[in-house]
C-alpha cells in the first residue's frame, strides 16, 4: 500500500526534481555504502558505523565527476 504522502502530487514533483540532482550510478554508490554500513552496525557499535557512512557519502558527493 502507497502512503497517501507519497502520492502526493506535490511531493511527486518535489522528489522528480531532487531525482534530477543526481546520477543513478552515483545514488547506487550511495545506497551501497549505506548498505555496508548497515551490516556493519548490526555486530557492532551502530553509531560510529552510521556517521562513517554519513562523511563518505557527503565525500563522495563532493567529487568531481569527469
């Protein structure tokens, strides 16, 4: 079942333009750095997991892309 905030038209609108932001390769970076750190933090301490993962992805997003 759909939220009724995702089928939201306005909300639809807002999220294809932050779509437009970014690449798909480069989202898929991100969700699999995510996704690492996720494993990690299901053995270990989960915050020092979660604000690594959150400095990557914000390092990753100000490379330069050629």
């Amino acid at each position: 079942m759909r939220s009724r905030k995702m089928s939201n038209p306005e909300t639809q609108k807002a999220l294809a333009a932050q779509a437009e932001l970014i690449e798909n390769d480069r989202l898929l970076d991100l969700i699999d750095q995510f996704a690492q750190a996720e494993g990690r933090m299901k053995w270990r301490r989960t915050e020092t997991h979660f604000e690594v993962a959150i400095i990557k992805a914000i390092q990753s997003l100000n490379q330069a892309t050629l």
